[in-house]
C-alpha cells in the first residue's frame, strides 16, 4: 500500500506523498514559461516633479511643507529612513555642512566674502566723496571771498622779507546793519568807515611775531597815489593819527603809511567789520576767555567780570572796543584785541570745526561776506594767517604792542630804535627779542 497523500503526482505522474518546496514549484512554473527575447535597454523616464503645493484635499494646516529638494513634503512617512549612521535627523537628507548642505536647501555653497576687497572699495568711495565736498566747499568759499585792495597800486614798497606779513585790520563800518542791530551792538551811526583795530602778524619758520599798531600812533603820510583817482600826491611832512590814513584813501594808503613808517613790507590785507566780526563769533556758538579783570563801560556796552566766561557776538565786540574803561586806553585795548582774536582763532581752527560741516558753513558764511582782502590772497593765504593767530595763542610766538617811547600831542610816538631792530629780526625770520609796551 502507498503511504503518500492523495492528490499529489510524482515526477512519474502517480500520487506523491512528498511534499514539495514552494522554490522548487516555482522553478517548475517558470520552466513552462516560453523562453522571450530579451529586450533593448529603455531610457529612464523623467522623475515626476512634486508639486509645489499640498495635494489637492489636504488642508494646507496637515501639509508637512517642503522638502530638502525645494519639492513639496505631505508630511506622510513612506518608511523609507534617510540619513546616515553618524545620527542625522530622519527625513532630511545629509550633506557635508550638516543635515542641510553648506549653503542650505537645493543651493552650491558660494565664496567666502572678500573683506580686503570691501575695504578697499568703501576705502575709494569714502574718499571720492570727501574730496568732492572738499573741492566744492573751496569753490563755494572762493566765491565769497571780497578781494576789494588792490596792493599793485602802492608806491616805493619796502624789500621782500623772508616772512610772510599781513596787515589786519577791524573797522568799525556798519554796513549791512539794520538800526536794531547797530543800537544793539553799539557801534552807532556815522557815516563811511574808519579803523578800530590794526596789527601786523608776521608768520616766521623762526616763530610768529603779532604786533598791535594803536590808531592814535603818531605817524607821517607820505607820498601816495590816489586809489580811485590814480592820481599821485607828494608827501609834505603831515603827521597824524594812524586812523586817519585810512579815513583819507582807504586801505591802499593805510598799507603804503605802515610800511612808510616801519620799513616792513605788507604782503597781504585782511579787513573785517563789526557786523562780521560779531556773525563769526556767534557762528562759533561763542568764544571762550579769561578776563583778568572786570570792566564796564557804557560807550562799547561792556560789563563784565573777572573769571573764564563764554562771550556771545555782542559781548565779544564790545570787549575789543572798550577804550574809556582803562587807564592806558588804547593800549589795553590792543592788548585785549590781541587776545580776543588769539582766542577765536585758537577756538575755530580745531579738528572739531574745520570737519564738521554744520560748525565749517555758518562760520565760513558769516566771515567770509564781510571779510576785506587783497587781489593775490588766496583761500590757502587766509588759512595760514589763522593758523599763525593760533600758533600766537599756544605759545609758539610773541605777542606785543610796538614799542612807544612817549607822546606828541596826545599821539603815541613809536620808539624808533626799538621799531628797526623788530622789523629786522621780522625781515630776516629771526627770534624776536624785542619787547613793546
């Protein structure tokens, strides 16, 4: 009798009782199969691109967002495990910078940035616009500048010395003032201009040298040739006061008195009003002074106290002006002149004016309209005779009156000796030793 179960057939086609393996029935089916030719190799068809969106019906809430190929994540998990052992986060596929790549998502990482090249650049632009400012600040102030005296028209002019000499000069015209102004800043009402002030700065390699000329200075007119008549008057022996050159014919004439009588060459003229002069001062947010003593004085609208004070455009005008409060009168004056204008210029020639344009404009504005020169004084030429002031303030220079030796009819007489040996060592660029009143 056969043990084997029904229902099965041997290779033999009779009932076997062994079962076969399922891998060896497989094999049998695909022994059966006809043989197919084998098929050419197809091209790989395009990878579907992944909508931007979530899939129509998901609520965009329960959509997973974009995935690491800038395609659209539902958010379903296919179990597929991305990432690799060292533990990045699963879902998000790896890359050498990190579970993102180094320049982020679907992006080649760019160039480090170039500092030296950024520097570089900002450095020329930097520079390019301040040297368009520079160049337009120098024209727009050129512009302004008053170059009214004509030095060409002065006669028998001492030698060249080895110093560069300016001849400053305060007036006390009151053009452009209002009424308000004028009985404001005290300065009255008369017609035309005389001087108020005069000194000559001497700017030397040896040390600069300022020196007050008091207007009551006893002086001689000489010969002369008229500045608007061009006509040339010989000089008679007339002495007068140094002011009244000026009242006569002007600059021209005060220029040609001044090197008459002190045998120094004047170089370049500077003259400035009240008005502007008080403009300045007020431009500069006031200018700071130690007053030794106090005065007061009604004329000039003086009153003020001992001690370090910050003195506003009208103040300041009226302590350059006091005379009458002082018993050497005008020589006190000048030396208050003296330090008054070493101090503005000490003030306004700093790094905190000169760079910063809303302190540079206003002041440059308020003097420049009224600031006097000759023909030949450049931009640069003004810079210098501020600076020198400067250098006076610091201590690198004298400060003095010119030497006076007595009176002549209520004139001051300069003390002649004493004027040549200053002018000398001034011609020569030489350390002055000489001392004034």
């Amino acid at each position: 009798m056969n043990d084997w179960p029904e229902g099965r057939d041997d290779a033999y086609g009779r009932g076997s009782a062994r079962p076969q393996p399922e891998g060896v029935q497989r094999m049998r089916h695909i022994q059966r199969q006809p043989q197919q030719p084998p098929r050419p190799p197809q091209p790989a068809p395009p990878r579907p691109q992944r909508p931007a969106g979530p899939p129509p019906g998901v609520p965009q809430q329960q959509a997973g967002g974009h995935d690491a190929y800038g395609g659209f994540d539902s958010g379903y998990n296919t179990g597929q495990v991305y990432g690799s052992p060292s533990g990045g986060a699963p879902g998000r596929p790896q890359g050498p910078g990190g579970p993102s790549g180094p320049a982020g998502p679907g992006r080649a990482p760019g160039p480090a940035p170039d500092w030296r090249k950024r520097i570089k650049i900002g450095s020329i632009v930097l520079g390019s616009a301040l040297l368009v400012t520079s160049v337009s600040t120098y024209f727009w102030a050129d512009s302004k500048v008053r170059r009214e005296v004509d030095l060409s028209k002065v006669i028998e002019r001492p030698k060249e010395g080895d110093c560069t000499t300016y001849l400053i000069v305060g007036s006390d015209s009151r053009e452009g003032m209002s009424d308000e102004e004028k009985k404001k800043l005290h300065t009255g009402s008369a017609e035309g201009k005389r001087t108020d002030s005069m000194m000559i700065l001497a700017k030397c390699s040896s040390g600069n040298t300022m020196v007050s000329l008091p207007r009551d200075s006893d002086v001689e007119i000489p010969s002369f040739v008229g500045s608007e008549s061009g006509k040339k008057f010989a000089g008679t022996g007339r002495r007068v006061k140094l002011n009244a050159a000026y009242a006569e014919d002007g600059p021209e004439l005060l220029v040609r008195t001044v090197e008459h009588n002190t045998g120094l060459r004047i170089d370049h003229y500077a003259e400035i009003g009240f008005a502007g002069f008080a403009n300045i001062v007020d431009a500069l947010g006031g200018v700071e002074l130690d007053i030794e003593q106090g005065f007061k004085d009604e004329k000039s609208g003086a009153d003020f106290k001992a001690g370090r004070q910050t003195l506003n455009g009208e103040q300041s005008l009226a302590f350059v002006r006091t005379r009458y409060a002082f018993a050497e009168s005008d020589l006190q004056r000048t030396k208050n002149q003296q330090k008054f204008l070493a101090a503005l210029a000490n003030q306004a020639a700093t790094p905190s004016t000169i760079l910063n344009p809303f302190a540079l404009y206003p002041m440059l504005g308020a003097g420049l309209d009224t600031l006097i020169v000759d023909k030949d004084m450049s931009l640069y030429d003004m810079g210098q005779m501020f600076f020198a002031m400067k250098g006076v303030n610091g201590g690198d220079g004298v400060s003095m009156n010119i030497p006076i030796s007595g009176q002549r009819g209520g004139n001051l007489v300069w003390d002649k000796a004493k004027v040549q040996q200053l002018v000398k060592q001034i011609q020569n660029d030489e350390k002055v030793t000489v001392r004034g009143n």
